[in-house]
C-alpha cells in the first residue's frame, strides 16, 4: 500500500503506474484509520510536514497503532539544516520500555 494526502499526487501514480493502481490510496494519517496491521512501515518526507508537535504525535501514534505485535516502522525525514542530509529513526513495537 502507497499512500498520500494529496489526491492529485495518488491520481498520478495510478496514471504512471497502472499496474500498481489499486495500491495506491488517499491517506490523511491524522484523522484515517486503515483496517489493518503492518510488519513494517516506511515512511518518506512525511514527519518534516507536519509543524505542530500535536501532529507529529498523531503521526507516530497512527503508525505505531498500524504496526503488527513485531512490526517495524522506517521514518526517513529531511533534514532541513543540513541541506538534504536524510536521518533515519527506525522503533518497533516489542522493543524494551525503559
């Protein structure tokens, strides 16, 4: 599953890709819920969009919420400070709390 807040940006990629077309959905991950739970998770240029800490919380509460009991999630971010340096903060769910 592909996904994007921006219709536009998900009728291009069916457009592009029309193989794949039925993968690709409208997603606003701070008020969408998706029936269903993931190994792993990767996510692209997402956290650096939201400003608010409230939506950046609500963006890792919904991607923890979507991983499966050993379920692993990928954030890549762009680091604006250091000019297109991309970080990468990797958790999952079964890790120790401290």
């Amino acid at each position: 599953m592909a996904t994007d807040v921006s219709e536009e940006a998900i009728a291009y990629c069916k457009t592009t890709m029309p193989q794949y077309a039925n993968h690709f959905n409208v997603l606003d991950c701070l008020s969408d819920k998706v029936g269903v739970k993931f190994d792993f998770i990767y996510a692209i240029a997402v956290i650096h969009m939201f400003v608010l800490d409230e939506d950046r919380n609500g963006f890792y509460q919904f991607v923890y919420d979507h991983l499966s009991t050993k379920g692993i999630a990928l954030i890549c971010s762009i680091m604006v400070l250091l000019a297109g340096t991309v970080c990468y903060l990797i958790f999952s769910k079964y890790r120790k709390k401290k």
